[in-house]
C-alpha cells in the first residue's frame, strides 16, 4: 500500500502501525512538495518499488504489460515513462503505478478501478487503503448517512462516496474531479461509449469463436507474465471456476494448483464435484478446514472480525471480505500451497443469463428492487420512503458513469452495469484483499473482456447456455463432469432449461413477494432462534448490534439476519463501525 501526502501536512508520528501498515515495512522518498511512504513487507506481496527521489516507480497490484514477466514490468514501465513510449492499452490487469521525474507524479490505476485509491479531502492525502486515511487522520469523520443506508440496504457502495464524509474513492473514469491534486498527472484511458459497442450479429456459432479468441489472448498473456510458475485456482462445481480452468488448461503450460473450501456441511456437494474435476484435469486438490464463526468463542471470533476488517481494509461487497474466515489473510496464503500466484472467476456471470432477465424492459423501481437491493433492504433503513430516498441517490450516481436508459433497463443494459461498475467497484476489493498474499487476477473483471463478452448479449440464450457451450468448446473433458445443478455443462438438463426460462416470466414485484414470504417463515424456525440468541449471548456481536443501531437507529436489525447474505454484511457492518468509532462520529 501507499500514503501520498503534502510534505506541508506529514509528521513524523502520522503513520499509526497495523498489520497492514508497519513502520519497519515503509521506505519514504520526498518527490517535490509530496512524501510517498510505500509499504512492503508479509502483507504486501504485490508491492514493487525501484528508483530515488529523482526518478522512480512504484507498483502495486498484479499487472501485465508486453507479456512481459511481471518482475519486469516495472522497470520496463518506468523506462517507457521516461522515454515518452508508455503504452497504455498494453497494460492489463489490477494495478496501480506511481512514477516520478523530476518532481512530477503520474499515477496510473487499472482502467476499471480494481485496486482503489482514496482522498482524504481535508488533508489532501491520497492512499491505496481506506484504512490507513482514516485511522491517520487528524480529526474524526462524519458519518456519510446516505452511504451508510447504501450500505445497509445493497451491502457495498458504488461510485466515489465512502461510509465517512471527507474521504472518496478516485474513480479512474474521472481523476480530476478532484481539484486539489490537478498537479499529479492522472493516467486517461479511453472507453467505449455504451452506444459504441458493436454487438455480435454473425450468428451464435462466431460469437463463441470471437469470445474464445478474445479469452485465450488474455490467458496466452497470464502464460507469459507467470512463465515458469505455478498458480492457483478455487474451484467449486460453478460455471465461472470451470470457465478458468477450462482456459488454463488450453492456453497456461503449468498446471494449476487447486484448493476447495471445506466448512463442516456447507461445502460436501462442492467439494465432491471438485474432486472429480481436480482428477480428470490429473492434479490434486487441497480441502482447506474452517468452521462456521458460530462455533467460536468470542476471543477467536472477534479475532477473525477484527482480520476480515483489516485484511478487506473496510471494503465489503455484501459477502465478500465479511464474517467469515475464508476472508483472512491467513486463510488465502494456506490455499496457496506450491502456487506463486492466483486466479479468480468472480465476474463470469457477465457470460450468462445468471439473474434470469431474459426479454424483460425494466423501469428503475423494477430494476433496482431487482438488481440492486435485497430482500429486507426495506427493513434495513427503516420506511418505504428511506428506501426511495437511498434509490434515487444510487441512480444519481450510477447515471454519472453509465449512459444507458435506466427507465428501459434490459439484458445488456444490466450486464453492462455489473461488468463495468458493480464488479470492479465493489467485488473488486478482493483484488487488493488477496493482493496481499500473491499476485491475482480477475479475467472476467477485465475491461476488454467485459466489452466483448457484452457484445455476446443476443446469443447468451436460457440461463447459462452460452457460457456451458464456451466451456465445452473449450475443454471438452472438463465440461463432462456433473454440477451442484445436478447436470454437466456439456448437456443442460431440459428442467433446468425451463425452470430458467419461466424465471424470465412475470412481474418483479410478484417475484419478490414471494421470496420474502417464503423468508419471513424461517423466523418460526430452530436455526434463526440460535442466530438470534448468538447475537445476544456473543458480546463481540452484541455490541457489533449495539453500535450499528446508534448509527442507523430505524433498522431493523433482526430482521436482517433471516437471510445468509444480510446476515453476514449487517454483523461486520455493527463490528466495523464499532471498532472504528474512535474515527466516525454520527
């Protein structure tokens, strides 16, 4: 990670020591009227920095560049930097640079915004970490309320707001948005206007074929920044792991390391299917024990709290990076094994029908109840018109970034909003995450790919068909083995077709109702009776309870721990917010 900050504004004593941020990690250069402080060390494996105060670069994230091995990047990026011969669309993956000569910064950052950089606008610092702003801070922040019941109600945030007022995420799109830092040099990538995407019209037979080509360069290019090493894949029985594996198998001479996860009666039909994948692609795979947090003690359970806290650097995206100790570094360097570096299907959806959309024209309100926010979104702040008041600033601040109609909301319109904004955004904190522990990947989180798999949106069909036949197309043995659908990709069964197709049909609204009805009816059963009586007897929990609803008073926090996913983000959420009070105010 890195703090960049007016040399008028540094202290000595301003960086307060974390796991993520020690002291003894942290090499400093003075660069005109800027400090760079840069962090190596256990937890910032992907952390590469080379040069003097004069002329140099720093690195941080996992790039690829020229196919060239990714322990030549940085030097051959700085040297095209310095020579005038930078070549932007080259650059691929998660990463953010900072160069120098001269006294002047150019800060380059992924053209998705993968890896975050962050602005503490009162101090005029910027960081790789939230964290690190926040708790380095000279004054405490104010509480963003309508972040905060984004929060609540999506589980993550879009755009450039954060949970506190005074620090905003830069967005790569628009870097000088932010005045004050207009003499840093900001890289400017050129997008494709959504009106400009040309999509596929030569049949569906071509449209696999212009996909398979765009995905093998892409992974011909992993195969050439990893020569001669060795990386890892977490595999389930899903579509997007296969898809990876599938690729890897065809286009990266070293076989993969894989590892599945293995939580006591959670993970049995997964692994199962793992299994059998793992043999036929003639490898092993490591089962990696955990426990469910509810069988913890309160000492270890704030423990691994307090890890997923620190290790996301309090970037949640609902699930993702909250209560639970798959999401520990720990935990991520144990899947590792012999691995030097890691993959990651999160984002494969975009090559499927995952959410059912089929034909459908959506209006905002239909669309967001359905895309954006979750069962008990409305209980979560509280009122009907909260949730209206929360609907309409998330429009605001997606029609900032996306220029489609969100009154006729469709397939591609919604893919378009989930591969460029939702996932780099929000599940995008993973790559940062798990940065730490080695270099990582997100090939479906790439903007080249996210456009042409777009461009796929006439031919995706029922369900996951498209992305089935690119698996099969791709390697034929792996597409054999079953799924926890209880059908292999190379055959969809016909139920699983029709089910898919009749999900197509009918109103949003009805669809909601009944899955919140059919909900609400676990309140009456044996497993939420425990839930709630842990929040009550756990005292990490509890006071994780206690603080969420000093900040949000109007939710109804209960309620939230009906459904697995608001379960998990509401109770990091009230931990976050407690172990970070002596920094927020209400």
């Amino acid at each position: 990670m890195f703090l960049l900050s007016k040399l008028s504004e540094n202290k000595a004593n301003l960086i307060r020591e974390s796991t993520e941020s020690k002291i003894s990690d942290c090499k400093g250069y003075d660069i005109g009227e800027w400090n760079l402080k840069v962090f190596e060390g256990v937890r910032n494996k992907s952390v590469y920095q080379t040069g003097n105060k004069d002329q140099g670069g720093v690195l941080i994230g996992t790039p690829m560049y020229k196919n060239l091995p990714l322990n030549h990047i940085l030097n051959q990026l700085l040297t095209d930097f310095l020579t005038g011969k930078l070549e932007l669309d080259q650059l691929k993956g998660n990463y953010i640079f900072i160069l120098w000569r001269d006294e002047k910064i150019t800060i380059l950052n992924d053209k998705l915004g993968e890896q975050s950089i962050f602005h503490n606008e009162i101090s005029s610092s910027i960081s790789s970490s939230f964290l690190l702003l926040l708790r380095n801070s000279n004054h405490k922040f104010k509480i963003n309320q309508n972040a905060l019941q984004e929060k609540l109600s999506t589980g993550f945030n879009l755009g450039s707001e954060t949970l506190v007022n005074g620090i905003r995420k830069i967005l790569p799109n628009n870097p000088l948005e932010f005045p004050v830092l207009n003499n840093i040099n900001w890289a400017k990538h050129e997008y494709k206007k959504i009106d400009e995407i040309r999509l596929h019209d030569k049949g569906r037979d071509q449209s696999l074929n212009d996909q398979a080509n765009q995905l093998g360069g892409y992974f011909t290019q992993i195969n050439n920044t990893f020569k001669d090493q060795i990386g890892d894949l977490g595999l389930s029985s899903g579509f997007d792991c296969r898809l990876i594996l599938s690729l890897a198998d065809k286009h990266i001479d070293n076989k993969l390391h894989l590892h599945s996860h293995n939580t006591k009666g959670v993970h049995d039909t997964e692994i199962k299917y793992a299994k059998e994948i793992a043999e036929l692609y003639r490898t092993q795979i490591d089962l990696i024990p955990t426990e469910r947090l509810e069988k913890y003690e309160d000492k270890r359970l704030e423990e691994i709290l307090t890890e997923n806290l620190n290790f996301f650097d309090g970037i949640s995206a609902r699930h993702l990076g909250a209560y639970s100790e798959t999401y520990t570094f720990d935990y991520k360097k144990s899947t590792l094994g012999n691995s030097e570096y890691s993959l990651n299907g999160l984002g494969g959806e975009i090559y499927r029908d995952s959410y059912f959309t089929g034909s459908k024209k959506m209006n905002w309100n239909d669309w967001v109840n359905r895309y954006i926010f979750l069962p008990f979104s409305e209980e979560s702040v509280g009122s009907p018109q909260q949730l209206n008041n929360t609907s309409d600033y998330i429009r605001s601040k997606l029609e900032k970034q996306l220029d489609v109609d969100f009154d006729k909301m469709d397939m591609f319109s919604t893919h378009a909003y989930y591969g460029l904004i939702k996932m780099p955004q929000c599940n995008g904190s993973v790559a940062s995450a798990y940065g730490k522990a080695s270099p990582f990947l997100m090939p479906f989180i790439e903007y080249d790919n996210v456009i042409e798999a777009l461009k796929a949106t006439p031919y995706l069909g029922i369900g996951g068909q498209y992305q089935a036949e690119l698996i099969t197309r791709t390697a034929p043995a792996l597409a054999k083995v079953g799924s926890h659908y209880g059908f292999s990709f190379d055959s969809l069964s016909t139920k699983y077709l029709v089910w898919s197709k009749l999900k197509t049909l009918g109103s949003v609204k009805r669809r909601n109702k009944l899955v919140k009805n059919q909900l609400i009816k676990r309140m009456n059963s044996s497993s939420y009776s425990e839930i709630i009586n842990m929040i009550r007897e756990k005292k990490v929990l509890n006071k994780a309870k206690e603080v969420l609803l000093d900040y949000s008073p109007h939710t109804d926090f209960d309620k939230m721990l009906i459904e697995s996913t608001q379960r998990r983000y509401i109770i990091y959420l009230g931990f976050m917010l407690k172990e970070l009070s002596d920094y927020i105010e209400k």
